[in-house]
C-alpha cells in the first residue's frame, strides 16, 4: 500500500532548533499533493499561527491544531472538541496559585492570557499568532469555544506543571507537550484521535498513514499509523513506540525520511 496521508508535528520536528523550517519543506508539500498524498500539520500550536508559517502554501495543507481539539480543512473547522468547563476552572485556581505558572485559554476565535510578564508573552507568542489579553480568564469560558488550556512553566514543565496538574487526569487529559508547556484537554482529545477522523474523511488507511514527531504530545498520533517516525531527537518513551527513526529535526529528518519512502 502507497501512504496517502502523512502527518507532521511542527516544534522538534518540522521546525529546527532555531525554529526555521526546511527550505525543501514547500516543494516537497506540493510534490505529494501532485500525488494525492494529504499533508497534515499536527501540532498544539494555533490555527493562525501556523498559517503564518505556511503562508505561500497554506492551502494545500491540512491543520491538527491545539494538539488534536481543533482540525482545519479548506479554512473550514471540521472538527471541534470544547473542554469541560467546570474542571478548567479548579485547574486554573491551582495555577494561578504555582509559582512561574501562566495559564493560556484556547479558543476557536483566538487565544487569551491575564499576565503581562515579559518571558511568557514571548514564549506564547511563539505559538500564538491571535492572542488577546483579557482582565479574567474565566470569563472568557462563555465567550468563545474553548478547547484547551495550555499551562507555561517557565522553568520545568514536566517536574513542576505537570506533577501539580496530574491530578485532573480523571475528568480532563493533561500533557505534557515540551519542556516549559503542559497541556489541558478532554480525555480522548489527541493528534491520534485527529489523525482517526482525517482518515475516515479521506477514506485512508493505518497502513496508509505516516506521520512524525519528537515529543509525548504526538504519542497517540504514532499509534495511529503504520509509518510512525521518532525524530532522532525524539523523547525516549516515544522512540520505544515507533517503527521507524527519523533523522533528527537539525538534519532536515522529515524531509529526508518521505523523499527516501516515495524515491524522490
């Protein structure tokens, strides 16, 4: 079976480390299209941030956003996953009160943050190209579709974010998705679980998908395809999953690993 589908997540994998993509990325997007073969962006990133990276070929891409809650087809929202309300609220109490936390509300409309510290709106606006500042995050709970809060740690995520966070893990699924970003969503919200409705869409197999990333945030999205790719740089846990290994996200892998499969 020839893969029709092949997904990519963006920071550790796609993008270098000085986050630059590969000067070969566009071309070879449009060579797979000339295929047939769909290419998503899977990433917790936002929606309008990554349409700034893609912009020369935006249209020709498919977009996981927000780790797996909001997928964009054709600029259309086919699929939105809001998150549970009321446990938001005890999640962002305990944030509030960890210190070198920062709390970030994703929204189908934009991103929202209360704090103006310096290092984290820098770090957020990374990942966030439509970030709104508001007065209270909770009441931006009933004023637009919700699907994730991001948490940012400004100094270890998975030993200080994460360990107070966990705890949420029966009513929400939380993620550790980098070394400085926690992630809060409904249980069952993932890439993999995207990549599930991108192939029931298109009518594509598990053996017909193929997909790449570095990080825990992208562990279901390798359970979901038969070509999973573990960037060389990847987190040891999901290296152990994988099938195959990519050359690492400074060595071009991605680009490498689909040119060497279709003998581009």
């Amino acid at each position: 079976m020839t893969v029709k589908l092949i997904a990519a997540d963006m920071d550790g994998t796609l993008l270098d480390s000085n986050k630059n993509l590969s000067p070969y990325l566009f071309d070879l997007v449009k060579k797979l299209k000339e295929k047939e073969v769909k290419f998503a962006i899977a990433s917790g990133r936002q929606y309008f941030n990554l349409l700034e990276n893609f912009e020369d070929i935006k249209g020709d891409l498919v977009y996981i956003s927000d780790n797996g809650s909001i997928v964009y087809d054709n600029g259309q929202s086919i699929y939105v996953d809001e998150i549970n309300t009321e446990e938001v609220k005890k999640a962002l109490k305990d944030v509030r009160q960890g210190e070198g936390m920062y709390p970030i509300l994703c929204g189908v409309e934009s991103a929202y943050v209360e704090n103006d510290n310096e290092v984290f709106l820098e770090n957020a606006r990374m990942y966030y190209a439509k970030l709104e500042m508001v007065e209270d995050l909770m009441d931006v709970l009933y004023t637009d579709k919700i699907c994730k809060l991001a948490v940012f740690d400004e100094v270890d995520a998975e030993n200080n974010a994460f360990e107070l966070l966990e705890k949420y893990n029966k009513n929400l699924m939380v993620c550790l998705s980098g070394h400085n970003w926690v992630d809060l969503m409904n249980p069952g919200v993932n890439k993999g679980e995207a990549i599930k409705i991108l192939q029931e869409n298109y009518n594509v197999s598990y053996d017909e998908t193929m997909a790449f990333g570095d990080y825990l945030n992208d562990y279901e999205m390798m359970q979901s395809c038969k070509y999973s790719y573990a960037m060389e740089n990847a987190h040891p846990q999901l290296k152990g999953i994988c099938n195959y290994r990519a050359k690492s996200n400074d060595d071009d892998g991605v680009v490498h690993a689909i040119k060497e499969y279709f003998e581009l």
